[in-house]
C-alpha cells in the first residue's frame, strides 16, 4: 500500500515539487546574486561626512518618492553599503509598500535593484505556482499538498528500502555508477533520497507553516512560551520581505502587518524622538553593528523596535530587538536572541530553518543541493515508474486486457498455464488472433479459471505446457489439484474445447499434463473442437497446424514474423572458468558470453537462454548408434562430414534412416547475469554418460568450444521466474547450477540498493563445490544480503539438504513470509525441487503456499 501510494503522488505532486525545489533554490542566494548585479544600488562612495539621521533620511526620501508615511528603515553599519527604506502600502491589502535603496549621506533615493522583481516572481512561483490569487488562490493548497508529499516520501521511502542490517552504512550510502538502465535509477532514486531526506523533512515541515493556518496555530501552540496570539506576528509579517539584511522581519513585535491594523493608517511620530531614539540605541547596543532595521509604529500604542544584527551574526535574522516607547523615546525593554526559548528561536526562526540559513552558510549550501536534486526524483521516479509498465506490457502488448469480470465474452476463452512462457506467449498470439478478426477473447490463468463461467456453445482454447515427469506447470498446479485430481463435480456446460499441448520428447510421459486435461474436459461433456495438438517446443510446423485448426473459426492473416521465435544469433565465448577444480563430482564451468557487435540484448532476471548445440559428430554418432545396420567406419567419417550423405556410397538401408537424422534441439540455461553486466554469464555442469561420452551441448560449451568461438543462441524470456515488486522480500532456494537462475535475481536487487535477500544454497562438497563463494560473502557484508544458509550434502556434518535446513529456519521462514516476502525455487526438479515444496507445505500449509502460487509470491524454475 505505501509503495503505491508513493509512485501515485511521485507521478502526481512530483512535478510541482520539482518547480519548488528549482525556485527554492534559485532564492537560496538571491541577496548576494542581486548584490553582484547592483554594485551602484547597493554600494555607495563612503566620504568623511556624518551619515544623516533617520529623521533626515524619512523627509528625503518621502519628499522625492511622494508617500506620505515611512514604515521601516535599514541602516547599515558598513560605510559604503546603501541604506534601505520601506513606504506605506497604497493597498490596504498590501502587506508591504514600495523599497528602495538610498545614499546614507546625500538622501538621494537610488531605486530598486535589478532583479528584485524576478525574483518576487520565482517566489510566487514557489509559494503559489503563479496561479491567480496569490496567497488567497489554489495555488496555495497545491503547494501545501506538495510539501506533504514530500514529508511522505521522506518517510515511506526510508520504510521501503529499510535493510535488515541497518548499522551497515554501505546500505544506505553507497552508488555504484557503472550501473545501466532502470538499475541506476533505482540506486539514485533510493541512495540519494536517503542522503537528503533530513533535509527534505526540515523543508516539508517549515514549509506548511506558510500553506495551512491549522498548521500554523498547532505548531505555535506546542512550540511557544507565550500566547500564540503575541508570537504569531513574528514570523507572519517577517516572511513577506524581499530581500535578508532588507526591511525583512518588520512585525517581530505585536500588532504588525495582518493583525487587521490599517497600514495606512496616519499615527502622529515626532521625527525628533526617532533620532533621540537612534542615538540612545547607538549608544547602548555598542559597537560590532551589522545592520540595524528600525520599524516604526503604525498604531499609536506601538513601540518603536530596532533590531540589530550583530557583525559576527551567523543570519540575518540573529538579532537582538531594542524596544523604545513611541511617545516620548524612553527605553521599555530588550529582547536578546540568546535569551530566546528553543520553541520561540524556532518559531520566530521559520524561515532561516526554511532556506538553510539557520544553519549558517553550510546549511545554505545543504538546502541548496537538496532543492536542486528535487527534480532528480520526479526524473528517476518516472522512468522507473514507465520500466514497470514497459515490463507488465511486454506480453499484453500481443493481445487486448481480458474484458471486466461479469461481461458478456464476445470472443473465445484463450487459457493458458505456462512455466517458462512458451504457453503464455502462444495464448496470447492466439488471442490477437482473434482481436484482428474483430472479437473480444477472454485470456485467464489456467488457475484463475472457473469452468462453470462459460456458457452453453462457449470457445474455449487451451495452451498448456508440461515440464518434468508429467507434472502440471505452477499456473495449472492448483486447477489440477483441485479439478482434475478431484471426484468429478457437476458436469461442464456444453462448452466446445481445443487443447494446445507443450511437452518435450526427452521425457517418457510427452504431454501428459495436457492429455489429462483433454482427457478430463472431454469427460465432462464438453465437445471437443479438433483433436489435441501436442507440440515438442515450439516446432514451427506444429504452430501452423495450430494456426489451420484455428481457421475453421474464421482466424486467419496470422503475422508470421509475431508467431516465429526470436532469430538466433552468434555470441562469442569471452571466458570460461571451472568453478569447482579437484571435486570428485561433474565439473561446474562459468561462461561468459559477449553480444555481436552492434546488439543491445536486453533481459530480466529469471529469464532464460536457448543454445543451440553445433557440434555435427556428436550428432551424428547418436544417430549411427540407433541405425538398425551396421556402418563402417570410413561411412561414418563420411557422413560426420556430411550428414546429408549426399554421395555417400553406402546401403540403401542407411539412405533411407539417413533421412530421420536426429535434429539438435536447443538447450535452455538460467541467465545469472543482469543486463547491466553487457554480457551473459552461466552456469553449466558438465555431463558425462556411463559409457564416457560428454553431454552433446554441456561437453561442447565446456570441453569443445574454444575461448573466442561463437555460440547460436538466443535470449527467451520467462515471465513466470520474473522478479517481484522491489519492495518484496525475496527467499531464494536452490541447489547446484540453479544457483545461476537465483544469482541474477541477487545481483538484479543488490544492483538496485535492496537488501532484504535470504539465500538457501545446497551442493555437495564445502571445499570445492561453494560457487561464488567470494561474492556471497561480500553481499553478505554489504548488507545485500540478509541471511546465507549453504548446505553440502557430503560432508558429513549439519544438515545435508536444503530441505534440512528449511526444517531448523522455518521460524525464521515463517516470519518472513507474513512479513509480505515471495519465494523462489530453482533447480533440479528430481529430488530437491519435489522436497521443497513438501517441506513449505508442511511449514507453511497447503493452503497458504497454493494461495502464494496464485499471487506469484511462490514461483520456480526447475528442469
């Protein structure tokens, strides 16, 4: 829930924190950027002569400017800084009227610098977006929205990325800049929002004192030691000024600006006790004067404050207030910045806490960064935002989303159960299918589909894969438990039904998870449309017969590049490492290969690679072992060299078995890299048969193929091993080289900065057999990874399995999986991958695991 909430507003309010973040810091320096503009305005030539007096300085200026009231004066300490002035607003509504600098010894107005009023426009913008109304429009509460926002993502984010080692600083610290792609992303989104989420809170929560009144009187209320009503002007009045070190803070005393006072209202001042008052502060406050602003009363119950800035000041607002009786010039009281309660500092403070200044020129320069890395966020945020996108829409991209819950289905129900997403690809290709004949087809998860929601004469198109021993894939799993395993319920409605079947040939019971179902539909009473394909891979000739039979409903004009697999291409071998040297067991080899020159190759963790054997004897020494005839030896040699046996004189016995000359089906290997790596790393163990032959595709990338050779393959993706949401905890289980399919998941979330990982690894021997070994531990130290549990089954001590191990953690399992965390399984489906699931079973139940299958939070990936 807060990982949506925080994408949503990020996509939402993240453009306007952006502008805020920009504007806000475009003001950070705007008095020294609009000193370095106007050295003439700002600067005078300092002459022996006394400065006038402020009385002095009123009628000068009031005489050229033509106002009939002076509000406040700035009166430097520097012999050669301009003094300031402030008139009476015209505009009651005004808080504020016309600044202008002026000579200190002349009393000549020297004008407005340059600049000023671009930068009351990029306040504005900041404050209000500019929108109509200023303080009074929408765009006040827009702003106000946005600065919660942006406490919100302060704290969600910390939440989401929050480690389960959070004393290791590398967690939270570190960016690796090689990084690529969404990977980088996700590392500057996360590290640098850590870095400056302190300085996003202080901004977030000094910023809503200006955006909601109900904000302000709560904070006032538990922050001041006196009543709000007296401390709320201190800051209300002080924030609308122009410029630090200007006329900026008038109203730190009560009864200034917006306490409903008319500011034109006409208060009788004797200009001779402003003098006699100046001169009495000059002789009291001492020297070490920065900047003294006096205000004047508007009421004729206001004293009169001065308030002086100190040289050694590390703000403009650092000051100490001087009051003075507007009457008759006697001296009421002091009030010192030391002397300050904490709360008080902080209230009458808001804005230097705000812009950093508070904090000294450090603290400028902190806020600074931070409100020009705003934009970083809203950036990186949505990029982020559209790779998830991107990677939900590369399969719906074939066909149209499935039509709502209880509409009535224009079209067939497409439902598929894939593994690695060959069936899923196929279903949804054949559900555009029907789209392009202008149809709405329902695609649905085998078990997500409920049978009695199909109608007498219903479509339904089923395209099923097997994998292993006959066993259902892990979309069908739960549909077989609990249809076709069941006794049989009520018979289907009178629904007609195709069965689209993916096995592979090596395994005795071909199909057989999609015969049962052909069989069990058929016993229901559904009518069956044309008899069950069943399709070894995705052979393109069995595609077409599935495209024929499609026919008979009107499909056709299929688009032959969409259905054709992904083209082979050549990689080149770059590295080849045996990981487990002097092991008594098969040998275990990484491979490292590098991309034609010009291809970006792209792919997902949990997705797969096809390779395709190129070694012709080993092929053709299969075939001469199956021939029914004996072959010589020098016929063999010949048909090694061409195994179309063209002109090859032999019998005709071996012509005619020539012609059932064994294809080389590719291989598929988990993908252990991310693509950031720019290459594609594996993990093959090499087989070796009884009689001593090497396995045809392991014995050649292994042992045959050289370093700098090429090698056909191509990338398949496997939506069913994808990663999970990143906020997702993960549990990886696996043994043997389905470590590489766990590895790219790992490497993928250190990549992005996530560390709540727990690796369940099991082989044989500790000495020879703990494949990266090195990385492990260093992602162990890094924070990455959580919890490492590595079991090695012929050791001799611990336990020896990884189910074993699953046994003694399932607390800590248990844990994990209701604190929200998915699991993933890779690896030999004989033996290890069977006994996991029956050991989460009996940890978990039956019910919760089948439900995690249902959500993608339980997925595997076993051979």
């Amino acid at each position: 829930m807060l990982f949506q909430i925080h994408w949503l507003l990020g996509i939402t309010a993240g453009l306007v924190l952006a502008v805020m973040g920009v504007t806000g810091a475009m003001m950070s320096f705007q008095d020294e950027l609009i000193a370095a503009f106007n050295p003439r305005v700002i600067k005078v030539t300092a002459v022996d002569a006394a400065r006038l007096p402020p009385s002095a300085l009123m009628a000068a200026a009031v005489s050229q400017h033509g106002a009939g009231k002076v509000n406040a004066l700035v009166l430097e300490g520097a012999p050669d800084r301009a003094d300031q002035i402030e008139f009476a607003p015209t505009d009651p509504a005004q808080h504020h009227g016309a600044r202008s600098y002026i000579n200190p010894y002349t009393g000549v107005l020297l004008g407005s610098p340059r600049g000023a009023d671009f930068f009351m426009t990029v306040r504005n913008l900041h404050r209000y977006m500019l929108l109509p109304g200023d303080a009074g429009g929408i765009g006040r509460p827009i702003t106000g929205i946005a600065t919660l926002s942006l406490i919100f993502f302060a704290l969600s984010g910390l939440y989401l990325r929050w480690p389960r080692k959070p004393l290791e600083w590398r967690n939270w610290f570190t960016i690796d800049l090689r990084r690529r792609g969404r990977d980088l992303y996700r590392q500057l989104h996360a590290v640098i929002g850590v870095w400056l989420m302190l300085f996003y809170l202080v901004s977030g929560l000094t910023g809503l004192w200006w955006s909601f009144g109900t904000y302000r009187t709560g904070v006032s209320h538990l922050l001041s030691s006196t009543p709000v009503t007296a401390m709320a002007g201190r800051e209300h009045g002080g924030e609308r000024g122009a410029g630090r070190g200007g006329a900026r803070g008038h109203g730190r005393h009560g009864g200034r600006a917006g306490d409903g006072a008319d500011p034109a209202a006409d208060v009788s001042f004797d200009p001779v006790i402003l003098d006699r008052i100046w001169q009495q502060f000059i002789d009291e406050a001492g020297p070490g004067m920065l900047r003294a602003s006096i205000m004047l009363p508007r009421e004729p119950r206001d004293p009169v404050v001065i308030r002086r800035l100190d040289q050694h000041a590390r703000y403009a607002r650092m000051t100490d207030d001087w009051n003075y009786a507007s009457n008759d010039g006697h001296f009421l009281s002091t009030q010192r910045y030391r002397d300050l309660a904490t709360g008080d500092m902080i209230l009458g403070h808001i804005l230097p806490i705000h812009d950093g200044s508070f904090f000294g020129l450090p603290g400028r320069v902190a806020l600074l960064l931070s409100s020009l890395t705003m934009p970083l966020f809203t950036v990186t945020g949505l990029l982020l935002y559209l790779g998830r996108r991107r990677q939900k829409q590369r399969l719906r991209a074939i066909a149209l989303p499935a039509p709502a819950a209880g509409s009535e289905a224009a079209g067939p129900w497409i439902i598929y159960a894939s593994q690695a997403g060959h069936a899923e690809r196929l279903a949804r290709l054949t559900a555009q299918a029907f789209v392009e004949l202008g149809q709405q087809p329902r695609l649905i998860v085998l078990d997500h589909w409920q049978p009695w929601q199909c109608k007498d004469g219903q479509l339904c198109l089923f395209v099923v894969s097997t994998y292993g021993e006959g066993e259902p894939p892990d979309q069908g799993r739960f549909f077989a438990k609990s249809h076709l395993q069941a006794e049989p319920g009520r018979p289907l409605p009178a629904l007609e039904f195709a069965v689209l079947a993916l096995g592979d040939r090596l395994y005795p019971d071909f199909c057989a998870f999609g015969r049962r179902l052909d069989a069990w539909l058929e016993q229901s009473g559904a009518r069956r449309g044309f008899p069950m394909l069943a399709l070894d891979g995705e052979q393109p000739e069995g595609l077409r017969r599935w495209q024929r039979q499609l026919r008979r409903w009107g499909v056709g004009g299929f688009d032959s590049a969409a259905w054709d697999e992904q083209p082979w291409q050549s990689w080149r071998l770059v590295g080849r490492e045996c990981l487990n040297p002097g092991s008594a067991e098969h040998p275990a080899y990484s491979l490292r290969l590098a991309a034609p020159e010009g291809v970006a190759a792209g792919w997902l963790a949990g997705d797969l690679v096809e390779i395709l054997p190129s070694d012709a004897a080993a092929r053709m020494q299969i075939w001469l072992d199956q021939l029914s005839v004996p072959v010589t030896g020098e016929v063999a040699a010949a048909l090694v060299d061409e195994p179309a046996v063209n002109g090859v004189s032999t019998s005709e016995e071996v012509r005619l078995e020539a012609r059932d000359v064994p294809a080389l089906k590719p291989r598929e290997y988990s993908i252990a890299s991310i693509d950031s790596q720019r290459e594609i790393h594996l993990l093959i163990r090499q087989v070796r048969h009884e009689d001593g032959r090497l396995g045809i595709c392991s014995g050649w990338l292994t042992s045959g193929l050289a370093v700098g050779d090429e090698v056909p393959l191509r990338i398949r993706s496997n939506p069913g091993f994808h990663p999970p949401p990143d906020e997702m905890p993960l549990i990886l289980i696996g043994s043997g080289t389905g470590l590489a399919g766990l590895l790219a998941h790992l490497r993928a979330r250190a990549a992005a900065g996530i560390g709540n990982n727990w690796l369940l690894f099991g082989e044989r021997h500790d000495g020879q057999d703990a494949f990266f070994g090195d990385e492990l531990e260093k992602l162990l130290k890094d924070g990455r990874l959580q919890r490492l549990d590595r079991v090695y089954s012929r050791d001799g001590h611990g336990p020896r399995y990884v189910q074993d191990r699953l046994v003694i953690a399932g607390t800590e399992l248990l844990e994990w999986v209701e604190q929200g965390a998915a699991i993933y399984v890779c690896g030999s489906l004989q033996g290890m991958a069977a006994d996991v699931d029956l050991c989460l079973r009996e940890i978990l139940g039956a019910a919760r695991l089948d439900a995690m299958s249902l959500t993608g939070r339980y997925r595997r990936d076993v051979y």
